[in-house]
DNA sequence: TGTACATCAGTGAACGCGCGTTCACTGATGTAC
DNA sequence: TGTACATCAGTGAACGCGCGTTCACTGATGTAC
C-alpha cells in the first residue's frame, strides 16, 4: 500500500492505525508515541512532522473515530425510518455495535481521557454524533401524550448511559467480569423494557 | 494522627490514603508509586515494606473500595426493606451515592484496570457487592407475573449498566461532555421509567 | 531499673529503562528554466 | 531531456526526566533477663 523509503507516502494515516492497535492491545496507559512510531516503521522523531506530540497523535485517533461513530449513528437512523421507534432502537444499537467493530477509536474517545473541547473539529464531530440519538428521541416523543412527556434529550441520556453501561462492564474484558447474558441481549432486553416504560410498547408484545 | 518519626507508625494505611488522593486527582495513569510515597513522607523504598509494588498498592486501595461499597449497598438494601421496590430503587441510588462520595475507590475499582480476579479476596469483595444488587432484583421478580418474568440477574445487570453509565458519561468530567441534568435525577427517572416497563410502577404515579 | 540484643520499618544511593521531545542533518521529490 | 535548486519528510543522536525496583544500611522499638 504505502510507498516505502526514504519517504513514506502515507506516514500520517499509518500512524494512526499503528496507534489504533496499540490502543486497543494496551489500554490509552500502554500506548507510547515511541512504539506507534516504531509499528510504522519510522523514527518517533517522524512523529512530529505530522503531530503535535502524543495527545495530538491520541486526539486524531479519536477525531476518526466520532467521524466513523457519527456515520454508523446517522446510517441506524436511516435503517429505521419512517419507525420513529425502530430509528431510536437501531441507534441504540449501533452504540454497541460501533464498540465492538472499533475498539481501538473507542477506547480513544472513551477512555483516554482526551477531551471533546480539544479542538473545535473534535468537538463538532462529538456532537453531530450526539444530536442523531437526541433526533431521534424528539421523533419518539412526538408519540407520547404530551402531558405526561419528558424532556428527549432526558430519554436521549438515558439510552445513551445504559449503551455505555453495558459495552464498559459487559463487552469489554474490563474487571475480569464474566457477563451473565450477551451483552448484545442484554442492551436490546434493557431498552424493550425502558421503551415500553415509556409506554411507546405494547406490554405484552 | 500517625507518630512521626523515623518509624510512621501507620504508614500502610497512609499509603492508601495518599494513593486515594492522587488516583483522584490524576487519574490511575497519573498516579506513581513514587508520588504516593512523596505525600506520605516516605521514601519510594519504603513502600516494599508493605506492599509488592505499584499494582499491588493499587489493588489494596481498590480492595477497600469494594468492601466499602459492600456495606453501602448493603445499607441502602436494608434501608428500603420490607419494601422489595423501595430496597431495589436504594440500591441503584447508592452507586451514584458511592462514585460521589469516594471518587478515588471509584477509579481504582472500575477505572485502573485492576482485575479483580487478582487475588481472592478482592474477587469476594467484588462479588459481595454485587450480590446485593441480585438479591434486590430476586426479591423484586417475585413481584412479576410468573410467564413474564425476566430472570433477576438480567434487570440487575440493566441496573447496573445504567448506573454506571451516568455516573461515567455525566457524573464525571469525562469528556468535557455537560450533563443536560443532573445525574441524580437522570439515575433517578431512568430507574423509574425501567421499572414502569417492567410492570412495577403503576404507569400513571 | 538497666542492659543486650533481635526485630523491623525506614533510608538513601544506585540501577536500567523507555519515555517524549529537540536539533542539526540528509536524502528524495518535484518544479523552473 | 537535462540541470539547478527549493521543498519537505525523514534520520539519528542526544537530552533530561521520572519511573519502579534493588540493595546494603541504620535508626527506633520492644522484649528477655
């Protein structure tokens, strides 16, 4: 793919993929610039053509992945229209879904301590990603009577917290903990159940 | 407090203390053996008195958070008996509770990645606490319609993802993301919401 | 009460290591004429 | 097509740093007699 040599053709992307894998292999903790450098094959001085430093290189990483994230969101969305209710189920989803494809980009936006205010770019493609769920839970509170309707950036949240809930204690390895259910069931069962609290689902469907 | 002088007098517990602080402050990447030795007034050395090294010191303080977190939950069980709804509702609270109240336990029990299979009696701590929550969640299944009944590990597991989920995504700085409430409340009303759609609550309370 | 001595919790110096970062440099590429 | 030269992406050596860990040691404590 790449052109190798004295120069490398496409050192900035390979860069970020070697950081990927390391992410993903050893936690945000267990990466080093020194060693993604190394992965591509260049000196970690090479870095710094294209990056700031280490949190520059981490920051990247996690720009790629909200793009990524935003798209898969925004895709789930689309697979479950005209449905208001099966967009917001499918988004629901593809937070999992996204985890499990993208580990490395994952661990980058969620767990290196990296923050979405970094730059405005990186803030922008966190909340395009953000605002698909909060569509889609607007589209969802259009069906519920309107006195007794919370606010759907509250239901938004709530969905949002059991994904990561579950992708952190359940579909990573994280406390060497071992999931009593697949965790895939487990979001689709945690969110049947939410939604028809919400009264958006027949209670004996 | 703790005599001072060539010997400290309690210097194990004091290394705990200090590595609290700094888990806290800093993150688990932040914190250093050797910083946690520096705010307790010791020499690095000195914490191979007591402990095997950096993860064995950080497996003590998560150790103790986990015993901590027993009895939390334990109380906030006993607290809602005979009640089966309210022990259920308390238990969820008092995760959030626990995460606020002891932030540096917090990190090192779910955010260090410290396994805790480590040793046996972190595995216990670990179970124990957990098994509170279970415990919440049978007696409450009783409470459903024998057919429709999830099994009670399944809604504790739901639980516990939706805690854990506000406390990381909106009950800590995490990704300069603001909560659009506060997490009390959002723990509180997405509880709620799930137990309405688990037949629970009376869907008009 | 006083002395001898074992125990043990600390010191402090040293280590090797890999890290992120800098710098002057050099080799490859691409463009102007 | 060929040469001169600017640009730029890489090298490699060096740096200072703080880390976790080891070791022989020493000072304080507590117990036996």
């Amino acid at each position: 793919m790449a052109k190798r040599g004295y120069h490398h053709g496409n050192l900035k992307q390979a860069l970020v993929e070697a950081s990927l894998e390391l992410i993903r292999d050893k936690g945000p903790t267990g990466f080093t610039l020194s060693e993604a450098a190394k992965q591509a094959g260049v000196t970690p001085a090479a870095v710094y053509r294209h990056f700031d430093g280490r949190e520059d290189l981490i920051a990247e990483v996690a720009l790629q992945g909200y793009r990524i994230f935003g798209d898969l969101m925004d895709y789930a969305f689309q697979t479950g229209q005209p449905s208001a209710l099966a967009s917001f189920e499918a988004t629901g989803r593809a937070y999992l879904a996204f985890a499990r494809k993208y580990p490395g980009h994952y661990v980058a936006m969620f767990e290196s301590g990296i923050s979405t205010q970094r730059t405005p770019e990186l803030h922008d493609a966190a909340t395009r990603a953000m605002a698909v769920l909060e569509t889609a839970a607007e589209a969802l509170a259009a069906h519920i009577p309107e006195g007794k309707r919370p606010p759907p950036q509250m239901f938004s949240a709530h969905i949002w917290a059991m994904s990561h809930g579950v992708v952190e204690l359940f579909a990573r390895g994280s406390p060497g903990t071992k999931s009593p259910f697949p965790p895939e069931d487990l979001l689709e069962t945690g969110i049947g159940v939410y939604l028809r609290g919400l009264g958006l689902v027949a209670p004996d469907s």
